[in-house]
C-alpha cells in the first residue's frame, strides 16, 4: 500500500508537462536480476559448500538466518555492486534480494542487519578459512569440467596484486616496492587453453611484506593434484610472473611433471645477454621510427638451482612523438619446447588474467579489506571470489550473445540491475521487469542455460 506522506519531487520546467518523482511503489526493486544469482549458486552450491566450513557457535533457539543464508546475502550483495556490509541497512527490506538469498520472501522476515554479517566476517578461523579455500578450488575445477569436457592443456596462472591499506589491520605492512603499507593477495586462475573463461581456484590475502614463493606451495601443489585427478589426460601449463622466478618453483613444478614458463626478475648477468639484442633493436627503431622486437634463446642456471634451464629473451625498442627510443629486455625460464616466439607470446598469454584481477578489484572490490583482523580480511577476499564465480556461471551462459565477453560491471548493468516489480500469491511469486530492458534476450538466455523453463 502507498504511503500518502512520503516525499515527492516536482519538476515543472523544461518538459512538456509537470513531472512528479516519488517513492512511494511497494514491491518494487532495482535488482531483479538477482534471481540469477540464486539460480548459479544453486548450481554450484559454493555458497552452502563455504558455509559448511564453519562452525556456528550461536544459540540455535535465537537464530534467524542461518550461516548459508548469511553468506549468500553477503556474497550476492557484492555481486549486486554492495560490497560494504553497511549496505544491509538499505537493502533489508528488498524483495528480489529477500528473494534470492531465501528462496521465498519469507513473509516479513527482512534480510540480515550489518551487525550480523559484522559478526559473520569475524567468525571463521584460520582453519576454516582454510577449508573455504579448498571448497573455491573444488568449485573450480568443477566449473572448468562443465565448460571443458576434455581439455588438451589446462593452464594455471597464479599472480600477486597490490591491496593498499589505510589503517592498522593485522598484517598491513609497508612494502618497498609498491612504496606503500598494503596486503599483496594472490589470486589464481584455471583455464582450458584456446578457450574463454577465467575459473578463480585461489583468492589468499598474504602480509604485506610476504614473498610471493611462501604463500603458493600448498595451493599450487593442491590445484596441480585436482586438476591432474579431475583430467587425467590434459597436459598442464603453469604461467607465473617474475615475482616467482626462483630455483625452488622450478624445483617443484619439475618434480611435479607440469609444463612452465615463468618470468624472471633482471639481473646483470640477465642484461649481458640482452645487451647485443637492446643494441640492434634500438638502432632499428631508430632508423624506421617503427618497434622493433628480437628473440633469444640462451641457457641460464642461477646459483642454487639444480639445474640449467631454457631462458628466452625478448628485447624490444619502441619509437613515441617526441621522447628517446625506449629499448627493454624481458626475461622468461621455461621448459616448453617451440619456437622462441611462440613460447613467449604463450606467457604473454598471463595478461587476460590480469584482466580478471582487475574486474575481482574494480567492479566487485576485493581488496576492500578494513577489517581490522586479518582473517575477517582473508574472509571478505573469498565472499569477493565467491562473487567472482557466480559472475563466471552468468558470463558462461551469455555465450553466443553480447555478452559474452563483457566484464563483470556491465554484466552486473545487464542481467542484475533490472527495474522489477514483485507480486506475491499462494502459488507463486511474479517479477514483472521493463519490457524495454536492451538486455531482455540475454537475460533470458542466461537464465534457460541455469535450468529455467519457458514459460
């Protein structure tokens, strides 16, 4: 029922007629869309998988939403583009949220409040975080089963990211090269070669003065595992920045009979085998004002490694209006046979997942890590990846549309944001959306590829 005291605004120049705003329209919301998410964690179960990590400690006369329910509301809220828990207060009486986080509206039963999903945040041990992290590794693999029946090469890529801090959580610590205090998570990627699709297996908030070696042993030894018992057959390529180049890596993946190719960090003795390269291609851009890029190969054994290994250099000169020709060297360790070329245009390969890590820091805020325990921190990062994976399940049932390529933002502007109008009866509930929504045949799409029926 409207609310006759309710405000209204009145605009009565620059239109034809006099235009009254108000809001006063009971069951209406702005995230339709929402029942997407309700549809991909049904099919994934992360949200139900993550909840069972945890031991609920409160008082089960007293509860009212219950663990699952509660990272659900936290874990579509971000999705929807309300990654502060505080947004709860605003979003508690929201009928498609209500919706897809219960299943039903539950009567007048409104959403959880932001002191309970502030106690939720800080609930979960390190243990079980842990095993949360185990549950977004499963969940991985799986997805990547479904996308790919039967890869001929998985591909791995494992990268730090910068997560600036302004305050005094537990770990914040000031990193030299970032020249800032800061987290640096990793974040891991699985995908089937030649093939789209971005799969999150790892999301671990580290110190900020961690090396990127102490935090990626165990989950890259444990993804390694499921991904070899998940596809027995597949070849498996693990790409990896300069931040991992280091005898012990190579140590491991060769012991773990994986393919590799990892940059490495510049040192002197690296620079004396692209000094003749720099040279040459310097002198061609120079001459042509257009870039000019060389290939190298060269065997290379660092002090403490086992082993020499196959080291490709790329030296590269670039001509801009107006400033010196810039010449620089990149330095790859791999044991991938091939052509020098197409080796290092395959580790180039890692900058789509850079790509994905910007859409998990921009558009679903995953480095929004206030808390001031760094568990509560290391638990916002997974409920952002949770997030991630279901905008993963919606982007892949958008193949063959506009959409199937877009970024997390306009996925969320599309399939979620949707003007709705909610009708409850006995029988069922009834979301009446724009007829002029652009997106209305993807949206539809997406929502058959998750087990809807034509109606």
């Amino acid at each position: 029922m409207s609310d006759s005291t309710r405000q209204s605004v009145l605009f009565d120049e620059g239109f034809s007629r006099p235009i009254v705003a108000a809001f006063d329209a009971d069951g209406v919301t702005s995230d339709g869309g929402a029942v997407l998410l309700r549809a991909a964690d049904r099919r994934l179960g992360l949200t139900t998988a993550l909840a069972g990590c945890v031991a609920d400690a409160r008082d089960s006369e007293r509860v009212v939403h219950s663990l699952a329910a509660l990272i659900r509301q936290r874990v579509f809220s971000i999705a929807l583009g309300y990654p502060q828990a505080d947004a709860a207060r605003r979003l508690r009486d929201d009928p498609a949220i209500g919706l897809a986080v219960h299943g039903d509206r539950r009567g007048a039963v409104p959403l959880a409040s932001q002191p309970t999903l502030s106690r939720l945040e800080n609930a979960p041990t390190g243990r079980e975080l842990l095993a949360m992290g185990d549950e977004l590794l499963r969940s991985a693999v799986e997805r990547l089963a479904r996308a790919e029946r039967y890869p001929r090469r998985v591909v791995i890529d494992i990268d730090p990211t910068v997560d600036p801090a302004h305050g005094e959580q537990q770990g914040v610590l000031f990193n030299g090269f970032y020249d800032t205090h800061c987290y640096l998570p990793v974040l891991g990627f699985l995908s089937a070669e030649g093939r789209p699709g971005h799969h999150l297996f790892l999301a671990r908030l580290r110190p900020g003065n961690a090396t990127a070696w102490r935090a990626t042993r165990r989950p890259l030894r444990a993804v390694i595992r499921a991904v070899r018992a998940r596809f027995p057959k597949a070849r498996i390529l693990v790409r990896l920045d300069a931040a991992f180049g280091r005898g012990r890596l190579f140590d491991l993946l060769e012991d773990e009979g994986v393919e590799f190719v990892v940059g490495m960090t510049t040192n002197a003795r690296l620079e004396r085998f692209a000094a003749k390269a720099l040279v040459r291609t310097h002198a061609a851009t120079s001459l042509t004002g257009r870039e000019s890029r060389e290939y190298e190969e060269h065997r290379y054994k660092a002090r403490g490694w086992r082993r020499g290994r196959r080291l490709i250099v790329r030296a590269q000169a670039v001509a801009h209006p107006g400033r010196e020709v810039a010449a620089t060297a990149r330095f790859v360790v791999t044991n991938l046979r091939g052509s020098i070329a197409r080796v290092y245009e395959t580790y180039c390969g890692r900058g789509d997942a850079e790509n994905r890590i910007k859409e998990l820091k921009l558009d679903l805020e995953a480095d929004r890590t206030s808390c001031s325990r760094f568990c509560a921190n290391q638990f916002r990062l997974l409920l952002a990846a949770a997030a991630y994976a279901l905008m993963e399940v919606l982007r892949a049932g958008a193949a063959q549309t506009e959409l199937a390529v877009a970024q997390v933002g306009t996925l969320r502007m599309a399939l979620l944001r949707i003007g709705a109008r909610v009708t409850t009866s006995v029988r069922r509930v009834v979301m009446r959306m724009a007829a002029a929504h652009p997106w209305a045949a993807a949206w539809r799409r997406v929502a058959l590829s998750l087990g809807a029926a034509t109606g």
